[in-house]
C-alpha cells in the first residue's frame, strides 16, 4: 500500500485484521478487533513498575498497546501468537517486545521466571477442552503466586468451565461487562485461591 508520496505506508490493524478474518475465521474468532475500552479494562492494574507480562492471542496488538500506554517497559512484554501474519506485522509495531510465533500452550516452555500477569484475547470457549485446558495450565505454570490471568469473553458465563476453576483452584472475579465493545464483552480475572 502506498501513499502520495510513493512511499510504502503500514496496513493499517482494521485492514490486516479484516484480512486475517475473511482468510482464517475459525483462528481470528471475532467480528471486530477488540476496542479500546476493553483493551483498558484488560490491562487494569499493570504499570511500569509491574514484573513480566505475557500476552496470548495478541492478534494486531490492541492489548499490547494499551499494556506499553500504561507504562509497562517493552522489554517486560512477551507474546504468543500462532498467525503467519500478525506476528511479523507485531515484531514491526512493537520494537523491543518478544514476540514468539507459538501457541499459548508452550509458554512454559519459554518463559523463564514467573510472571505477574497473563492477558488473553484467545477465544477458549471456541476452542476443544483439552487445548483449552493446556492454555489455561501453561498460564498458571509460569504466573506468579499472586499473579492473574486475565480473559475476556462474549459469553454470559465465565470462559473456563466451572470444572476446571475447581481443579486448578481459582477464585474468579467477574469485572464489569464492557458495552463498548464489538460485541460486548466481559473481563474475569482468574488466580489461585
């Protein structure tokens, strides 16, 4: 794409994401990126004084936006995205960020240390339970103790099964329905109880 100047301008996120989705709907999972309101109720709480934080699902960056806008050092940034697409369209948007092209079920693998914070923009309630399973696990092998794993999701109910809250032990906070948003969505915040 280019300019009036002849020089190669950046697609824009709305371009790559429509993209993305009309190529490989089932992996992109939603009908709009997700806003900005969400992407601020999802990274409530994080600052520059917060440790490591991994995001899974970045897609074109909305959440990590919003998670460098509140201070957070791009050297304290590490995200998991599986498309062929987004993540070199993420290396070139966020210099100084970690970005792996893996799935989230592999952070454990590639994180060392633990984490203050996982933020998901993965769609778990799409996903078949065992991989939904093996995400949220890898998210609680690398947290901290006292470290959240924040998910958002359309849904009425909350995007991991009441099984699996139980076996893994989490207490769950249900935030408040974010109505400017494409659908409209609701953050929960996941930590060991």
């Amino acid at each position: 794409m280019t300019g009036g100047n002849g020089a190669l301008q950046p697609e824009s996120d709305l371009a790559l994401f429509r993209r993305r989705l009309l190529r490989n709907p089932r992996q992109v999972s939603a009908i709009a990126p997700s806003s900005r309101t969400l992407a601020r109720a999802m990274t409530l709480g994080i600052g520059p004084g917060s440790g490591q934080v991994v995001e899974f699902g970045p897609g074109t960056g909305r959440f990590t936006e919003a998670l460098l806008a509140r201070g957070l050092p791009p050297e304290k940034l590490t995200l998991f995205e599986l498309d062929d697409e987004f993540v070199p369209y993420l290396r070139r948007k966020f210099p100084g960020v970690t970005v792996h092209q893996a799935g989230a079920e592999t952070a454990a693998r590639l994180i060392r240390g633990k984490v203050c914070a996982v933020i998901s923009g993965l769609p778990l309630l799409s996903m078949p339970d065992e991989i939904r399973e093996a995400i949220v696990t890898a998210a609680f092998d690398i947290l901290a103790p006292r470290g959240s794993y924040v998910q958002f999701t359309y849904g009425q109910r909350p995007p991991l099964p009441p099984g699996l809250i139980a076996e893994l032990g989490l207490k769950v906070n249900r935030g408040h329905k974010i109505w400017a948003n494409l659908p409209p969505a609701r953050v929960y915040r996941f930590r060991k109880a």
